[in-house]
C-alpha cells in the first residue's frame, strides 16, 4: 500500500509541529512541497533527509502524472505547504481531487491512502485569539482580487456569521478601505492579525475605518500574512 500524507507545517514558529509530523516527513519517500526552499529551513530545523519535490499552483500536469506513478509504484509521500495546512487556500486540494478521481480503485481496495496529519492553520490561530463569536462562521480564503470583489465586500456587509479571509500585506490597506466603505454603517466590528506565532504577532481589532487608519499611520506593520476577521459587535 502507498500513502499520501496531507501535513500540517508551522505557519511562523518552527517549533509549532507534531511528533506525528515530524515521524511522517522523516518515512516518507518523498515530500511535495509548495516551495522546496521553505520547506528545507523546517527539514534542516528537525536534522530531516528526505528528497523533496516541488508541487505548486504552476506545476506542470506532467508533474502530477509523475506523482500518480510514484504512488502507484508503492512509495509514500508527503505534502506539505509553505505554511499551514495543505489544501487551505492553496493547490494541495487540487491534487487531492484529482487522485480521488483518477486512482479511485487503488483508494477502493486499499492499495493507496490519503491520510490527514493534522497541524497548525492560520486560520483556527486567528480565531483563537481574536475574542469574536466562531461558533460558526464562514471562510472565504483568499479574496479575488478584481472580479467579484466588490460582491464579496457587499455579501459580508450583511452576514449573520463571523466571515473570515486571508489577504497579502500588498493589498490589506486597500481592502480595509474598501471594507470601510460597507461595514461601518453596518456596524461591524473588523479584527486583523498578522504574524501569527511569530514575534511580532499582533491583534488589531475596530471598526473597519479605525483598523484601516491603524495601517495607515503605522506602515512598518505592513508585512507578513493577514487574516481578516468581520464579525457582529
């Protein structure tokens, strides 16, 4: 039997990684990773030999082929992302889907495994420390960045639930700005966090005018990945 291991990466502090993780990269045959570079500080970090290979949102369908043959040849792989949980807002899902469909007998009579070695997700760190009402909630991964945007912002204006998203520093500020123009009058409440688990981790929490001015008057925080979180006061 063949296994493909979905595992959860640290998405700042490199020591934020389970036993069972750590065991599961070291067996593999093989780690997918988003970014071989990034991947390698994590391996070198836990004194981890095993080849990498790159799989990402570019790769080459011949890639995926390839990783169709090496599981059909028995090997186990792991998959990893540059940060977080594979599948969350990145191609890890694509390559799911698509060995779910085309190596659905091998799945059916145990010759392969898709296992989830679960770990760290920015998206469950944000809430955690975000004081918001999650009972439920609904994530929208990453934003698109022109068409239906505006959409998205409106949706959000009238949601019942906490909504959630991820946005690059590139285009925070423009997105709270646009975020300010619907939710204020709706009286939303707006908590963004960056840096999850790293040193400079930081909680900014407001109306959607006051977090965007924050970024503004304080353009050194800019940086690192943002999670968005748009809740009821």
């Amino acid at each position: 039997m063949s296994t493909l291991s979905i595992v959860g990466t640290p998405i700042g502090n490199l020591e934020d990684i389970t036993l069972r993780a750590l065991k599961t990269l070291a067996a593999a045959d093989v780690i997918l990773c988003e970014d071989t570079r990034m991947t390698k500080r994590l391996l070198d970090r836990h004194s981890i030999k095993t080849p990498t290979l790159s799989y990402h949102a570019h790769s080459k369908i011949s890639r995926v082929e390839g990783i169709i043959r090496l599981l059909g040849e028995g090997k186990n792989l792991a998959l990893v992302s540059d940060a977080g949980t594979p599948g969350i807002s990145d191609p890890g899902a694509e390559l799911v889907s698509r060995l779910r469909k085309d190596m659905a007998v091998e799945l059916a009579d145990g010759r392969l495994k898709i296992e989830s070695v679960p770990g760290p997700s920015a998206l469950t760190a944000a809430l955690s420390i975000a004081g918001v009402p999650c009972a439920d909630f609904v994530f929208l991964g990453f934003l698109p960045h022109k068409k239906g945007r505006e959409t998205l912002f409106k949706e959000i204006t009238v949601a019942e639930r906490t909504v959630v998203f991820y946005e690059s520093p590139h285009r925070i500020e423009k997105t709270l700005e646009s975020l300010a123009l619907h939710l204020d009058v709706a009286g939303k409440r707006v908590t963004v966090c960056r840096e999850l688990t790293k040193i400079f981790e930081q909680v900014v929490s407001g109306t959607a005018a006051e977090t965007a001015r924050y970024f503004e008057i304080h353009p050194d925080t800019v940086r690192g990945e943002f999670v968005v979180i748009v809740s009821n006061r």
